[in-house]
C-alpha cells in the first residue's frame, strides 16, 4: 500500500469512527456526561450537552494503534518505547479527563496527572533538544506538555474551537514529519493522520450548533497527542536540520498562536485583576469576539482563519529550513510577531457588559 492510500484509509477510518462512537452516545446517553449548571456558564453554551466527545478520540487512538499492529510488521508497535509511552501517557490523560469529567478533580490531583504524563515522555525518549543539556531539556518537556494540557482545556469553552486549532496544529506537524523527516509511513505518522481523521468526525457534532462537547476528556487526551507531536516534529525540527534552536521554537510557537494567544491573554488579564488563571471564566479571545458583536459560529470561522494563517506561517519557516534560505526565515519572524499581536490586540479591546458597567 502507497502512502497516498494509507493517509487516505486511515484519515478516513478515523472520520467513520468517530461518527459512528458519537452517534452511538447521543443515542444511547440522556444525562452520561451532561455537565451540570456550573460547567455550562463557564463554557457559554446556554444549554446542557453529553461531554462525551473525548471517548470517541481514545477509541480511534486505540484502533490506529491496533490496526498498525497487526497490518504492520511483527512488533513495529510493541517494541518502539516512543508508540509505547505515547500510549501510557495518552491512556493517562484520557483517565484525567474521565475523573474531572465526573468528579471535578481537584487542580492539585488534575497537575500532578500532567506531570506524570510529561514524566512518561521524558521516561519513552520524547524530549525536548532545544538546550542541549538533559535535564535542561527534560524540564522544558514536562513544562511543555503541562502548558499545553492547561491552555487548550482553557480554549474549549466555545463549540468547535479546540478541535479546529488541534487539527491545524496536528496539520503543521505531519508536513513537519513530511518535509523534513522523511519517514512518511512510520507508525507515529500514521496514528497522526487517524487523529486528524477523528476530530474532522467530532468537528460534524461540535461546530456551532453543537450537539456535544468533547469535555475535559477530550480536551486532555487532545492536549495530550497534540505536545507530543509538536515535540517530535516541531521543536525538534531544528535538531533534525542542526540549525539554530529558536528556529524549533519559533516554528511551534506559530502553529499554536490561537492557543498562545488565548492563554497569554487570560493570564495576562487575571493577574492584572489578582484573579488566578486557572479558575473559568468568560474572559478568553472566543468571549471577547462576541462582545464585540459576532455570533458562535461566526467566532469560529475567525478562528478557522486564524488556525489557517498559523499553519501558513508554519509552513513558511518549514520552506524556509529547508530551502536553506536565510531570507525567509528571517522574514518570518516579524511575520508572527505581528500576527501574535495583532491577536492579542483584539483581546484587549472588547470587553463584556458587565467589564463595561464597570468602568
């Protein structure tokens, strides 16, 4: 099988699993994964939905794991420790979300969750080489996927967004993997395309009107494959090519502006207010677009935009590493800085009736 066709069998077995687990739980759950009145002010919607998204996403993991298992050759899973730890540190996660999901886990126990996860990386050979020096390296990892698990569980508070900027995350990693690693059949490739697959399926049921939310298990288990692809395929790109670090970082930094942006916003605004970043609340980017008079759906497709900007500007320092020419990447640098605040700059200037009142 070429690779044309083993993307094509595997993005769309991911799509059919997807869609078919979520029309199984819309039919068959009437309160699993409601979330109650509390959850539902924090995250917008004006009515309750089953928070049952994530389960599908695991499921279709869990299959592109099995089917390259037993398609593959003899134990091209079960012998390589960086398939094997993204499967402990993705179970984990997926476990995280289920226990907040249903019992609305205290931050504490929620953190050292995604600490163990990150120590499972670090533990399977997924690291961060950005300092060259390991345990240098190895903190900056652990740090990178708590980050990443935090700000995208804060990003999921409007229908389609979190699956739409991880789709063009994991869109910009696979033409990483492509362009400048080469292995294109791998087995991590494929299980990234399957992943792809599976949020195009869970966008159908999470685009404004949504008839689910992909709940903190989706968004932790998401979180989760999404740093670890940026690891191997983004930040490491610079070790891959042995140019310059910040090259690694910059390339990651542009595929998550909508995140970046979002989080550095919230942050930024509730520590000038005293309040702590990591408590809900109707302060992030998507909230300060519909203050300024767009609807839901229209919120979504500014950030569709946005994720579509951030994967070019990707695009352009990936061309840029590997043409070799200086120019390009140079250029691109003020190219995402004024992109970033650009987006930081609307965050700024709209604030809800309430924040208005007040003033």
């Amino acid at each position: 099988m070429n690779f044309l066709s083993l993307i094509s069998v595997f993005l769309l077995g991911g799509v059919v699993i997807t869609v078919i687990i979520n029309s199984l739980l819309l039919r068959f759950s009437r309160t699993l994964g409601i979330r109650n009145k509390n959850d539902v002010t924090i995250r917008w919607s004006n009515e309750s939905k089953p928070s049952l998204g994530g389960i599908a996403m695991f499921f279709t993991f869990i299959f592109s794991i099995l089917a390259i298992a037993i398609l593959g050759e003899e134990n091209e899973v079960f012998d390589s420790s960086t398939i094997l730890g993204l499967l402990a540190a993705g179970t984990l996660a997926f476990l995280i979300g289920i226990a907040d999901d249903a019992y609305n886990t205290r931050p504490f126990l929620k953190i050292l969750g995604q600490l163990s996860c990150g120590l499972l990386f670090v533990a399977s050979d997924t690291i961060i080489h950005f300092a060259h020096i390991e345990i240098v390296d190895q903190a900056l990892t652990v740090f990178w996927v708590v980050a990443i698990m935090n700000s995208l569980n804060m990003l999921d508070n409007m229908d389609g967004i979190t699956a739409t900027v991880s789709f063009f995350i994991l869109t910009s990693s696979l033409v990483a993997s492509l362009l400048l690693f080469g292995n294109i059949a791998s087995p991590v490739n494929v299980i990234l395309v399957a992943q792809m697959g599976g949020l195009i399926g869970f966008l159908y049921f999470n685009i404004h009107p949504s008839k689910m939310f992909m709940g903190d298990t989706g968004s932790q288990f998401l979180s989760l494959i999404v740093s670890f692809y940026s690891i191997h395929f983004l930040w490491n790109s610079s070790a891959q090519l042995e140019v310059p670090s910040w090259t690694g970082l910059l390339l990651a930094l542009a595929a998550f502006t909508p995140a970046a942006v979002d989080t550095f916003t919230v942050v930024i605004n509730r520590l000038r207010k005293g309040q702590s970043p990591m408590v809900g609340g109707k302060d992030h980017t998507t909230h300060h677009l519909v203050y300024k008079g767009l609807n839901d759906l229209q919120v979504w497709k500014v950030f569709l935009l946005m994720s579509i900007i951030s994967f070019l500007v990707a695009f352009l320092i990936i061309y840029g590493m590997i043409s070799g020419n200086e120019l390009i990447s140079v250029v691109s640098i003020p190219i995402f800085f004024v992109f970033f605040i650009l987006l930081y700059r609307v965050t700024l200037k709209y604030h809800s009736p309430e924040q208005k009142e007040n003033k």
